[in-house]
C-alpha cells in the first residue's frame, strides 16, 4: 500500500485545476490495471483542491506510485481563467508519504459499512453480487472501498486497512503541519524537470 500527496504547493487556481486534473487520470489509470485508488481531497473553491492524500493498493501501485512520483507534474495550457495572462505551465508536486507501522484503528462504532456492486478487475463477478464495501469513517467523512476480494468479509479487511492508512496520511499532515509541509515538498518541484507532461484543456498526455 502507497500513500501519495499530490499538492499545488502555493500556486494559482490553475495549478489548483491542474491537481483537480491529476487526480481524475491517475484514477482512470489506476483502474486500467487493477489497482485500487482512495483519495481524500482538501476543501477547495471549486477550482480544485490545493493538496489531496492518496491511497494505492495492488500489484500494480509500486510501478503506477514511480510514474507519477518521477519529477515534478506539469499542464501546459493558456490558462482557463485568466485569457490574456501570459503563464502556460502549471506544475504541482507529488510524492510519497511514509507509512506508519503502527497506525491506530478508528473506534469500531466510528465506521459505517457500505456494500454495492462493482467489478473487480479480473470481471467474472462484475455486478452479480453485492461484494464489494465502501468503509466511512463518520467523524471526518472520509471514505475508503474495496472491490478486489473475492468474498464481502475479505474486501471489508481490505476497506478498513485503506481507511485506517487514509486517517494516519491525514493526521501525520495534520501533526507536522499541513501547510508547511506542502511549501516544504513544492520546493523540491524543478521548474525544468517534469516527469509528467500534459497538455490542453483535455489534459492530454504529451509524448515525450
């Protein structure tokens, strides 16, 4: 399991757009090859958030965590909210947090269970069976699913193990300083060495 932050550091509402963007990719991606992705935005003003947690659980989280974690992000567009502004590259920074060993469990009247249909990526037991579970944690609304056990009781582990790692990303940011944090990390973001390059309204991966 990989926890990433992905952060606009201290930019504009483009680089806000631009997170908002990333998340919806990486999303699409992660689903591409079976892997699961939880993801917790901050409170943002419709532009898009200013950081978001993200989880990653799979066989595919390790290689997907590096292709995004290579270098900084980068959308180059003219930008959506400001015509005439001269500016076309957007970058926002995403790396990944350490994870805690002993991270607490939430109280057990805390989590709500939730379970659907949905198909996981191997597809013989899509949408038959109510198997798949959605974890909420009550206190804070966040929320974590698991759809790629074969049985509810496993998938229902696999949610609570999601959930409890999305609260420990979320305390230890809030524990050293969300904020600094985030300026601390968005230094490191090179201006001039992007892993990541997208580019147009459309987001469009750019060939390199």
């Amino acid at each position: 399991m990989i926890r990433l932050l992905f952060t606009s550091g201290r930019g504009p509402a483009e680089c806000r757009m631009a997170v908002a963007n990333a998340l919806r990719r990486l999303a699409v991606e992660a689903d591409a090859v079976g892997c699961n992705c939880t993801i917790a935005e901050e409170q943002h003003d419709g532009h898009g958030p200013a950081s978001a947690i993200v989880i990653l659980d799979g066989d595919a989280a390790s290689d997907l965590a590096k292709r995004w974690t290579s270098g900084s992000v980068v959308w180059v567009t003219k930008s959506p909210l400001r015509p005439r502004h001269a500016r076309k590259n957007w970058f926002i920074g995403v790396f990944e947090l350490p994870v805690t060993a002993d991270a607490a469990m939430p109280v057990a009247s805390d989590i709500r269970f939730e379970s659907f249909r949905a198909g996981g990526p191997g597809g013989q037991h899509q949408n038959k069976t109510e198997s798949a579970v959605r974890a909420v944690h009550l206190p804070t609304g966040l929320s974590a699913t698991a759809r790629d056990g074969r049985s509810q009781h496993r998938n229902k582990a696999l949610a609570i193990e999601r959930l409890v790692a999305l609260l420990d990303a979320k305390a230890r940011l809030m524990q050293e300083g969300e904020a600094r944090l985030i300026h601390a990390v968005h230094r490191n973001v090179e201006r001039g060495a992007a892993g990541l390059r997208f580019e147009g309204p459309e987001f469009r991966l750019a060939e390199r």
